[in-house]
C-alpha cells in the first residue's frame, strides 16, 4: 500500500525503477529485506514510497537514492534491536 491507498505491484532487481516506468506505475520505492534464495523475496524489514510525477528513469533514481540510505539505516536499527530481543546466550 502506498500513501494514496493503492496497491501496487513490487518491481524487483536492478532495473525495478525502469520497469515501474514501463509499467505506468504512479509510485516506486526503496525496500530493505532479510536475504533468501531467491531475488529481492525475503521478509520486508523497512519500505518507503516515492511518488512517480512524470520524472525520467535518472531523475527518480537521483530521488530514490536519499530514501534508499534512509531505509538501509532504518534496517539495521530494527534488526539489531530485534536481534538483541532474541539472542541467545
């Protein structure tokens, strides 16, 4: 879900923002989850939206790189506060 209510679809690797484009996507953002075996599908720790207002594939990567820091950061908070919560000693 994103801040308007809709539902999107997850775009994954290295070409998610070009994809979102294509697909005509109004929003893109930046996720952060733990590692499985297969691509960009572990569990979500942290995702935030960013609005997608007509920009050009660089322009939105240029906007999602502050977002993506943010997230990364968020992460790692929420897993080593989880981490301590659960550890054993």
């Amino acid at each position: 879900m994103v801040p308007d209510g809709s539902t999107i679809p997850a775009f994954r690797g290295s070409h998610a923002i070009r994809d979102a484009i294509a697909a005509g996507s109004s929003w893109i953002g930046a996720s952060v989850h733990r590692v499985s075996a297969e691509t960009d599908r572990g569990e979500v720790l942290v995702r935030r939206p960013l609005a997608c207002e007509g920009d050009s594939e660089s322009e939105l990567a240029s906007a999602l790189r502050p977002i993506e820091h943010r997230v990364t950061v968020e992460a790692i908070r929420l897993w080593c506060f989880m981490h301590d919560r659960v550890r054993v000693v």
